[in-house]
C-alpha cells in the first residue's frame, strides 16, 4: 500500500525487520518533475522502476546508516542515480529518510545547454551510486526541506521549480570520482540476481540452500558472502522475508476482494501453503514477528478499509 502512493513509479516492497509498518511520502508534483520526501520504519528491500525517459536521483538525509542501491553502500555523502524505465533495488534501513526527485530527461538536457553544462553521459545506466561534494547535497538538502514543508503555500509556484531543476543540474554537474565495486561485484551481483529470479518464480517451492548454492553453480560461503554483500541479509532471510510479504500481499488482495465480507482460516491455510507454509502455528508466529500483527488481524483491518 506504501509503495502504491508515489505516482507513476512501478514498486514492490519486501519487509525485512519485524514489527509493524509506518510509512510516508510527501509529494511535490509539477510539469515534467517530481520531487518527494519518503519515510519508512521498517527496513526495506525495494524493487523499482521510475516512469519513462526521466531521472531519479536519491537523496539520503544526513546522520542516518548507509542504504544500497543494486548492492552497492551508500552513505550520506552520496546520492544515488537512476534513468526511468530501468530495474534498480534498493535495500534501506529502519528508520529510513530519503528525498527523491524524477526529472524529464528531455527537460533537463533543456536547462543543461541553457547554462553551458554537459550531463549527457552521467544519464546513462550505471551503478547508481554518485560522490558528491558535502556542500552542494547539504544545499539540495536545505531547499528540498522547505519546499516539501506541508505549512508553506510557496511549494507548487514556477518559481520553485526552478530552483528544483538547477539544483538537479548541480548535483549533476558536481560529480566527483568514485569507485563503484570491487572487481567481483559483477558476479556477486549476478548471483543474487538469479537466485532471487528463482525465488520468485516458484514461490511454493522449498527450497534449501542446496538447491539455491546448485541453481547458480556457486558454493555456499560464495552465496552467502554475495547476499550479504548485495542485500544486507543472508540468503535464507531473504528466502523467508519474501515469502511472508507474498503472503501478506495475497491477504490484502483477498481481503479486497471479499468486500468486508469474512475470510476463513482455510482461506489463510491455502494462501499460506502457496508461498511454502505448511506449519500453520509456526507460520501465524512468523506472521506476527515480522508485521506485527496475526493473518487473521491482516484480513479484518483491510476488509474494514
């Protein structure tokens, strides 16, 4: 429900910590940019695609620990980078705080040859992860603050879009070199990626760390050090967090669809075994550990939505 109220973006979330979920975004819309402030409790691991022919870029607020972008640590002296219409994941922390701001590609090629800077190769797809010099992010930092402040009536006038246009040129503008990965990046990268593509394509399939060690033809200290390195989390978490929230999902879907009408424990037990629960006990307390709250409170809460 979080991720579905940034408009036009294509996200899934996956709860990784335990507890209950609060979330916020504060939204700035204007013609041809976006620019919002996101507030997540719980740590997070984000699959997301920006609108088309556009440019994210991600602010972290400052003194908060590093997130990942496609596996790679990024901290508060950093910003992250993304063209639209490109698969990219996050990994954030609790108690997460990001500014973000999705520009038209087209539009800011506009404004770069207007003022004489070239940014055409720092649109492309890369890595994701940009330095940058602290004094140019704490002034981006500053004016995206005041104009997200719900209380000030000067946040949707032309004016303040184009203060927000140049300083997506001089975040741009002001890259500084960075070594993105280590030379075995790009395999652990890989790992992670088909392990999860096969996670995902057979979500009722148990499968141990064997068969995940055996899909990508690497040993288990390799899958391990990759998951851990890419996402943060080792593998088997990864395997049994993404299953509880397809649970969850289907439970809200369920719920939706039932139009407050109840919804069985059987119900619960088919859903549940869809996504590789068979202990029904082991799985409510699972359920409740991660999100706070049992399946059952799960369909209750959204079928009164």
């Amino acid at each position: 429900m979080h991720a579905s109220n940034l408009t036009n973006w294509q996200q899934q979330y996956d709860q990784v910590s335990a507890g209950e979920f609060h979330g916020q975004i504060i939204e700035l819309p204007f013609d041809n940019l976006q620019v919002f402030r996101e507030d997540t409790s719980q740590a997070l691991q984000q699959k997301c695609v920006v609108w088309p022919d556009s440019v994210w870029l991600g602010i972290p607020l400052a003194q908060q620990p590093d997130c990942r972008i496609n596996g790679l640590a990024v901290g508060d002296g950093a910003l992250m980078c993304q063209p639209g219409s490109h698969d990219f994941q996050l990994s954030t922390p609790e108690q997460y705080q990001l500014y973000g701001m999705v520009v038209q590609r087209d539009a800011l090629q506009a404004l770069a040859v207007i003022h004489g800077v070239e940014i055409s190769d720092r649109l492309a797809q890369g890595p994701g992860r940009r330095a940058i010099p602290q004094q140019t992010l704490d002034d981006a930092r500053y004016i995206l603050a005041r104009l997200l402040n719900q209380q000030d009536p000067r946040g949707r006038n032309r004016m303040s879009r184009d203060v927000l246009m140049m300083t997506v040129l001089e975040l741009l503008k002001e890259e500084q070199p960075q070594p993105c990965a280590t030379p075995s990046y790009q395999h652990r990268k890989q790992v992670v990626d088909q392990v999860c593509a096969l996670i995902d394509s057979q979500p009722d399939q148990p499968f141990t760390v064997t068969d995940l060690c055996e899909s990508a033809n690497v040993s288990r200290r390799t899958l391990q050090y990759s998951f851990q390195s890419i996402l943060g989390i080792s593998p088997i978490k990864y395997l049994r967090v993404s299953r509880l929230n397809g649970v969850r999902r289907a439970l809200v879907r369920a719920a939706a669809r039932s139009g407050g009408m109840a919804v069985s424990q059987t119900s619960i037990a088919d859903i549940a075994s869809q996504w590789g629960f068979w202990h029904m006990s082991q799985f409510a307390k699972d359920y409740r550990t991660q999100f706070g709250e049992l399946p059952s409170e799960t369909l209750q809460q959204r079928s009164l939505q």
